[in-house]
C-alpha cells in the first residue's frame, strides 16, 4: 500500500472514530438483504450499497436522515467508485452516518464527479454531496433539507504524495 493511500486510511479512520457513531458505518443488527445502485457519468462510475438496519430510536436521529419513530432505517452501506478501469479509494467517513437516501446521482466535473445523495423527509431531510477530484475523494458536504444555512458539516480530505519515504 502506498505512503498517500496509507494515510488516507488512518485519516479517514481517525475521523470516523471521532466524528461518526461506528455503528451508522457498520450496520449489524437485523441487516436485510443489501440493495445497490449503479450510476455513472463520463469517465465516473459508482456503485452504491444500501441496507436495512434495526437502530435503537436515540441513535436514529443522530444520523442523516434518521427518523426517531422509525425502528428500521436504509443505510448506505459502502460506495465503490471508479474513474475508468482506476479504483477510487472512498473513506468511510465519506459515506457514514447517511439514512434512507431517496435519490442519488453521479455528476461530471472539469477534474472529477460529485456523487449526490438526498435523503429523510421533512425535518430530517438533506442534501449530501461528496466531491471527486481525479481519483481522491476531496470533500464531503451534508446539509439540513429544511434549514440548509443552519445545520450542516463539511469534511475536506487533504492527501500527502507519495515520495517513496
């Protein structure tokens, strides 16, 4: 593995440990069958995995989208994502913590794509949109559907090159 991707790892990882609640990543208890979309646009290409999970209510509305009423919530699972016949490493904390997505898209860029993600409805709704640039993911924005100024993260994911240290 390379010095960039050997980073890149260990970055994402910290920021899952001490961003996302682990278990929005890794969904376990009562997990359906998994459900995938494939998408793509010019060069792009993504592979989205959703799953049904059984969450306990309290740890529902921690995540995108999760509805506290809803015992079972659709999680996006895993996102495998390509640049022609190139992988694109994609970071858990890029896909975590995103329930019961009702649209998703791919969009060309000039460098890259975007991979947009809408979910939850009413007060939980949002707008999740992680960004491509080459074969790096760059950055993730999630906003509030309702109150999109008001609520919102942003996670800039930043690559040291590899210079065979």
């Amino acid at each position: 593995m390379s010095t960039r991707r050997r980073i890149a790892s260990w970055a994402g990882v910290f920021v899952v440990l001490l961003a996302v609640p682990l278990v929005a990543s890794v969904p376990g208890r009562g997990q359906s069958p998994v459900k995938r979309k494939t998408l793509s646009s010019g060069k792009y290409k993504a592979v989205v995995t959703f799953a049904t999970v059984r969450v306990p209510k309290d740890e529902a509305e921690s995540w995108w989208g999760g509805w506290f009423d809803k015992e079972q919530q659709e999680v996006v699972r895993s996102v495998r994502l390509s640049r022609g016949n190139e992988a694109v490493d994609v970071p858990i904390s890029a896909i975590a913590g995103l329930a019961n997505v009702s649209q998703a898209s791919l969009k060309s860029q000039p460098n890259g794509c975007r991979l947009l993600l809408r979910g939850g409805d009413g007060g939980a709704s949002y707008h999740a949109q992680v960004t491509v640039t080459g074969t790096a993911i760059t950055e993730r924005v999630v906003r509030h559907g309702e109150f999109p100024e008001e609520r919102w993260e942003k996670t800039t994911y930043a690559y040291v090159p590899d210079d065979d240290r």
